[in-house]
C-alpha cells in the first residue's frame, strides 16, 4: 500500500552521524519530514563488536551504523519493533563461527557480498525493507581510524579509541590531539552529490572523535559541506564522555569540528538542550565520569563570530535503560523550524 501520510516539512536533508545520536535524530526526521528527502551517511571504521569480526573475515565495510540507520528509517513503529528484534538477535543459541553475530549485520554483509559493493548493498536493503529515505555509506574504502595523543601515543582502530577509558593504562591527562586514517579514504560520489542539493546539513550527537568527526576527514567531504548553500547545523551532546570529551563545554565541540572542517564561519547553528535535568540522575553519571555539556555562548562567539546558538527542552530520561537522550521529535521540529537557505 503506498504511505499517504503528508508530511509537514518537505526539506533536502544530509546527516551525519554514527549510532544512538544518529538514531535518534534520524527518527524524529523520518516523522517530520518527507522520508526520500533524507539521506543519512553513516562511518565505514567501526572495528568492534559483531561489525569487527566481519570486516576482518570476509573483508566487507563494517554493517553495524548501517543497521542501526535502517532501523531508525523505518517510517511503520509495528515494521521498526519487529525488525528491531530480528536485526538485533545475537544467535547465541548457536555454535561455531555465527554463534553473538547480530542477525541484522548478517543480513546487510551477504547483500554487500551479493551485490558485490556496501553502497549497492545498502540501496538493496533499502528496497527489501521499504525504506524511502537513504542511508549512504559515507565512503567505500576499507579504513582504520588512528588516534594521535599528547604526548605522542597512538591508539589504532575505532574501538580501542573508544574505549580508552576502560584501559588499565589510561591516563586521563593525556587528551585526543587529533584523529587521522591510515590511507586515503575516498568519497561515495552519492554523498558529495547529496551535500551540493542539501537545504540542511547536520552533524548528530554521537562520540566525538570516533563516531562524528571522521566523517570530516573523508576526501571531499568538507569541501563540499564549505561549497554548499546548505544551512549546517551541530547537535550538540547532552552528556561528556569519559576518554573522548572529559569537560568538554559548547565551545570545545566547536572547535573540534572548525578545526577539521577549516572554516570557522561554516556551521550556522549549535542546537543545544535547555531542560534541566534531575540531579539524582547526574550523580550517577558522574560516577561514571560524565557531565552535562555546559553551553557557554560567549566563548562560541568568540570563535565563530555569526553562530546562533538554539536551545530546546530535548533531554528525555529513559529510566529502564538508564539512559539521557535526545527526544527525537522535538530535536526534529527545532531543527526542521530553522530557517532555510
């Protein structure tokens, strides 16, 4: 049957982003906006997990972002809560080399493997599913991320930045100084194509350095996002991170993301969460050395002088979970009512 529903925002959209923050803001979108108006790109350096394991035997792009952006695409709640379920089975009944696979990167692996490439994988998981709007990997080069810190160590591959903190060795003073692949990573012309028709551009909230960025130092990419007309616009995190962002306040994001996109007046908008959250909550999350993003406005406009800083209750504690997230619809709406080009 084909979906009817009209929706109230009909705009050219591109995001950026890795897997929860993603997720979140992709389905506020998907609600909001015209669905084959999005075009979600998504990392190809995940080294981790059930994605790792299948990046190394059988040499494909790494399908876990992948999956979660289908996920998050899918526009039918009954669809999404069943795919969910299948997409993330972990086959843990089973022995032998498919035994804590999630199902779901299994499905998107063999159609790369069919279709011999993840971009024309993806698209065919897209037609499988239904899926109106785009998850585009943001490039098809088999990449490990590297991160360079003070004092001159290297930490190679996604995961083991990411979880750094979790290290015997960990040295809380010595701070990411820059991130860097070890080759050249060359562009999906779909996602430079994508860029250059795109009424917004948005960086989701998501891990820094490992999940965000990355997606800068793509060949292409940030020359296409300064050559755009497109508004482009940071989400930013509502919690630090222990070994990625420790005390990290607006002004600090800001400056990661001028620093590799190299162009300070390039980003037009900081959304920015305003609702205050419960303090019982944020001691638990202090335990686990996280804080509240502080938005110091002055210091942003000290670095980007035209910046405009929204601020939004988008904050919601799912306490079953224990988690602080982005409320997806009003992320969307607040970012759906700004200005155009």
């Amino acid at each position: 049957m084909a979906n009817t529903k009209k929706y109230p925002y009909a705009q050219k959209i591109v995001t950026f982003g890795g897997g929860t923050g993603h997720f979140s803001l992709l389905r506020g979108l998907v609600e909001l906006n015209q669905p084959d108006l999005i075009s979600a790109v998504v990392g190809t350096w995940d080294s981790g997990g059930s994605s790792g394991r299948l990046r190394t035997e059988l040499g494909i792009l790494p399908p876990g972002d992948i999956r979660q952006c289908l996920l998050a695409l899918m526009e039918d709640p009954k669809q999404r809560q069943v795919a969910k379920k299948l997409f993330d089975d972990r086959l843990e009944e089973v022995t032998g080399p498919l035994k804590g696979h999630s199902l779901g990167n299994l499905i998107t692996a063999r159609l790369e493997h069919i279709y011999k490439g993840a971009d024309r994988g993806t698209e065919a998981e897209r037609l499988l599913f239904r899926i109106r709007a785009r998850c585009l990997p943001v490039s098809l080069t088999n990449l490990n991320l590297i991160a360079k810190l003070e004092g001159g160590e290297e930490i190679e591959g996604e995961t083991n930045i990411d979880l750094r903190a979790e290290s015997k060795t960990y040295n809380p003073k010595q701070k990411i100084m820059r991130i860097f692949f070890d080759t050249n990573a060359d562009p999906n012309p779909e996602v430079i194509q994508a860029l250059k028709e795109a009424d917004k551009i948005i960086f989701s909230a998501g891990d820094l350095f490992t999940s965000v960025l990355p997606h800068l130092l793509v060949g292409g990419v940030k020359e296409a996002i300064i050559a755009s007309s497109a508004k482009v616009i940071l989400v930013l995190n509502l919690m630090t991170k222990k070994g990625e962002t420790d005390s990290f306040k607006a002004s600090d994001y800001l400056s990661a993301f001028i620093s590799y996109l190299e162009d300070k007046n390039r980003i037009n908008y900081i959304v920015a969460n305003s609702n205050g959250l419960n303090p019982e909550i944020l001691k638990i999350y202090e335990k686990e050395g996280q804080e509240v993003v502080k938005i110091n406005e002055k210091a942003c406009l000290e670095i980007s002088p035209d910046i405009k800083i929204v601020k939004a209750h988008l904050a919601l504690y799912h306490i079953r979970e224990h988690l602080l997230r982005h409320d997806p619809q009003e992320l969307a709406l607040t970012i759906l009512t700004l200005p155009n080009p």
